[in-house]
C-alpha cells in the first residue's frame, strides 16, 4: 500500500504568525498519526510496512571502541583443560618394519545426556526398645522423585533458557523420563521458600551499599489481568517484582520491602509541602500526635479521625508516610535513582537519563525544511553536550563544569521556527538538575540502558509464555530472574548456583552476602 502525505506549502518567514506555526505543528502530527495509521493497517494485511528508523548514534563511538578491545573468539587461544577421557585409537594393518613415533593428539568435548534411575535401600534397624531407626536419603532427594541434577535442569532451561513447560515437559519425555505436567510444575515452582528468602533479602542489602540504581518497569499480566513488573538495579544486583500497580504507592511500597509500617516525619511533610498538598491538610495531619503506623489498617484509621477523606488529599499523605517508613528502614537520601522520566520514580534524588531526553527529539516529525534543520541541529548539540559530560566523569573539573552549565543553558534557551522543538526544549531545561547532577556525583550513569538490557527479561518471556496464572508461578518467576541476574552479574554461573542451592552444600555464598562484600572490595583502596 502507498502512503502518501500532502505537501504544505511553503510559507515565507514575513508572512508567519504565531498561530500559523502552531497550525503547521498541528497538522505536521496529523500527518505523521494518519501515517502510522495507515502503516498499522498495511502490517494487518501483511502488506510490505515501512523500514524501521536506525538507532540514535548517542554514545555509538563508545560503543565502538568497546567492540574494538573485545578479543577474537578463538577457540585455539581458550585454556587446555585436563582431560576426563583418554582413548587411544590405533592404527590397523600397518605395514612389517614400521616404526612407533608416539601420538597425535586430538581434542574434542562432548555432551552426554542419559537417564539414570536411581534405587535408594534404606536401611532398617531395631533397636533394643523395639522402636525401629531408618537412613535417610541424600539432601536433595528427600521429598522428591527426581534427583539434584534433574531439578537443577528443569530449573535452568525454563528460568535462564526461557523453555516453556510443554517443550520441556516433551524434552524429558522424549529423554524416557516418567513425569507429568502436574509433577513438573510442582518442580519449577513449589517448595521454593529458600530461594524465595534469598530474593527477598537482596534488595535491601544491595540497597544498603549501592550509591546510586537503575529503575523501570514492564507490562506483566497475571490471571488474565494487566500488571507490572518493576527493576531495580545496577552492576552489582537485578531486583524485580510483580504487581498490579506501576503508582508512586507501588515504588515505595516495594523500596519500604517487606515491612508494613507508616511513618510521619521531616522528610513526609516536606514531601506534602512539595506536592502543594492543601496547607489545612497539613495542618490536619500536624495536630494529631501519632508518628507511627504498625500496618495499613491503622493508617487508615488515623486519615478518617484526622477527616482526610478526599482521594487526593490520602493518595499523598500515604505516600508522605511511606517516604517516611523506607527511610526509617534504611534507605539513604544520599542514593540517586535514575529513571526514564516516568513520575512514578521521581522522588528522593532523581537523575534522568539522557538517551531518554534525545529520544524525544528524534521522533519528532517535522512539516517543514526550516523545522528539520533546527531538530537536526539540537540533536547535534545533545550529542556534543553528551560527549562532553562522559569526559567530564574521567576527568571532573571546576572549568569544565562551568563551561557545560553554560553550554547547557545555551541550548534550552533558543528560539527555534518549530513549536514542539521548543517545549521540548522548555523541558530540558525545567529537568536541568536531573539532567546535570553527574557534575557533582561524576560516578552516576548518563543512562538507563542497564534496567532496560535487564528488564528485557520479561519481554521476552511475555513474547514466548504469555503472562502467569498462578500466585506462586508469579512469585517464582520474580525469584528466579533475579537470583539469575544477580548471579550472572557476581560472575556466578546460573547452573553452580541452583546446584549449590538445592545440594544445600553452601560452596557459593548467600548471594546479598556477596553483594555486600563484593561492593566493600570495590570501595577499598588499592
């Protein structure tokens, strides 16, 4: 199907008003709606569709000098191992009067892949009371039909391989093991309180010495219902939860863990000041002596005695006194949380990301030559502007912070011919202290591109499983991505992990343990 679009004439600057720019700006994102329109039903039809725009060129020339130092994959140049077989092949029919010269060697690795089915005779004593004493079976086989092995398995190819339970179901089968979907969904996700413990405790632990994380969130639906999965995270850990929620309320339900207290302090009616929260509200929730919450049911009983009952007025001063409750639990004011602008993050110290801010620009589609050149333009200027603050962070200066102020000013300060780049602009400068804190913290990242390598996650497994049904398979999936993205990110193989885990051998160690201590090596000098 053709698209085609109606030329606008060119209008002369002198002849120009105010209105006529806001009219071509209007009808420049008419246009490019009827466009995406028309290309949503050419894919319906499985018509030929537009070829996708590249990607921002932000930080490419980092990116190519990453790939230029990785090192050529060779498998010559991997390290010699010892080997597990050695099998001499000889030679047949040789001729009279030849003579031994030793061995050629060569090297290959193999898979085996069997069933084993294992008898366990237990024996059986009387003793002298006639009361009878049992052996018992090995840790991780007491419960169970299917040895270590084969749960690590099962465990590793639906969680880290992303098989869906019928393939893997069919793979097993297929490998002559007896097991029923019921047997194998018990496998993957019952009786896994251990793992379950070690999740809950690594948020708090890594947030405990991370100075600054990573945060987004996914669509998740669960029991035919939309929900949400958030991430947190950054190079040490990966945290991810599910709820129905993706709110203000949500975040700092999930930064406050697993406690369940309201607490009023300096810090929630600074926030009620911020939000311009009614000042008779305030003086409301000022008057009543009680700073302390134990649960939600208390909380709401205090609001109804302090006559709060309008939505807005609670949906604030809860989320005031759960600011207060994740800072009595530990959370520093000092940690920056970056985001892609979306609200619901913006609290405590926020830093934007900067691929985010450009990314607003580059989808900008202008009508007119005169608007394409000022897009082009400011978009060449971020880069420079871009470039210069990941310099900055190798090398922080005095001179050089003053110089990007200026030059940051000077760029959300221009005029342009097109209206959108303007209020674009306008924002830029409105975030100027998300956007420029990596002055005074040259350690904080330019970009959110860590929560959304991580949280693709769960993108891909909504593409290939669809969405949870289960309470418990939810539960279980939060769990194991984020013990595997943890792992992964301690240098911990996925499979030594879950081996580890359900041996219960303790050779790896408590994964928020390992957080902590590999954070402490970090900041240690020398």
């Amino acid at each position: 199907m053709t698209i085609r679009t109606i030329t606008i004439p060119t209008i002369a600057l002198s002849e120009r008003t105010p209105i006529v720019d806001q009219l071509l700006d209007i009808i420049g994102e008419l246009q490019k709606q009827l466009v995406e329109t028309k290309e949503e039903i050419a894919r319906l039809k499985k018509h030929k569709g537009k070829p996708k725009i590249s990607p921002s060129r932000l930080g490419q020339s980092t990116k190519k000098n990453r790939d230029s130092n990785k090192k050529p994959n060779n498998p010559q140049a991997e390290k010699q191992d010892t080997p597990d077989r050695v099998e001499i092949i000889k030679v047949e029919n040789l001729p009279k009067g030849s003579r031994f010269k030793g061995y050629r060697h060569y090297k290959t690795q193999e898979l085996i892949i069997k069933r084993e089915s294992i008898l366990y005779k237990l024996e059986r004593w009387q003793l002298a009371d006639d009361s009878y004493i049992t052996a018992s079976l090995p840790v991780g086989v007491a419960g169970k039909h299917f040895g270590p092995t084969l749960q690590t398995y099962a465990l590793h190819q639906h969680h880290h391989q992303g098989v869906t339970q019928p393939l893997l179901l069919s793979q097993l089968r297929e490998l002559r093991f007896s097991i029923s979907s019921g047997q194998l969904n018990n496998l993957l996700i019952e009786k896994k309180e251990p793992f379950h413990r070690e999740k809950t405790a690594l948020l708090p632990a890594a947030l405990s010495v991370s100075r600054y994380v990573h945060v987004d969130d996914t669509g998740a639906r669960h029991d035919g219902k939309n929900g949400y999965c958030t991430h947190i995270g950054n190079e040490l850990f990966a945290w991810f939860e599910s709820t129905s929620s993706k709110s203000r309320l949500n975040f700092l339900t999930l930064l406050r863990h697993e406690h369940k207290d309201y607490v009023l302090n300096e810090h929630s009616f600074d926030y009620m000041e911020r939000q311009r929260l009614a000042p008779f509200v305030i003086k409301k929730i000022a008057e009543m002596t009680q700073r302390y919450f134990a649960d939600k049911d208390s909380w709401n009983v205090y609001l109804t005695q302090a006559g709060i009952t309008r939505n807005r007025h609670i949906k604030i001063a809860t989320e005031a006194a759960l600011i207060g409750s994740v800072l009595k639990h530990g959370f520093s004011l000092d940690t920056v949380i970056m985001s892609d602008d979306a609200g619901q993050f913006n609290i405590f110290n926020h830093v934007l990301c900067w691929f985010h801010i450009e990314r607003n620009i580059h989808k900008l589609i202008p009508s007119q030559g005169k608007a394409l050149e000022a897009v082009e333009k400011v978009r060449g200027e971020i880069w420079d502007l871009y470039q210069r603050l990941k310099k900055y962070k190798e090398q922080p200066s005095l001179q050089e912070k003053k110089t990007i102020q200026k030059e940051f000013n000077k760029l959300c300060k221009q005029k342009t011919c097109y209206q959108l780049l303007n209020n674009q602009l306008n924002k830029m400068k409105a975030s100027k202290a998300e956007l420029l804190l990596v002055l005074e913290r040259p350690e904080l990242p330019l970009h959110n591109n860590l929560s959304e390598r991580d949280i693709r996650e769960y993108v891909k497994r909504r593409k290939i499983s669809g969405s949870t049904r289960s309470d418990a398979g939810r539960q279980c999936r939060d769990t194991f991505t984020s013990l595997k993205k943890t792992a992964l990110k301690l240098k911990v193989p996925f499979w030594d992990y879950l081996m580890d885990r359900i041996t219960q051998k303790g050779d790896i160690q408590w994964l928020p343990d390992l957080v902590l201590k590999t954070a402490h090596s970090a900041s240690a000098p020398g």
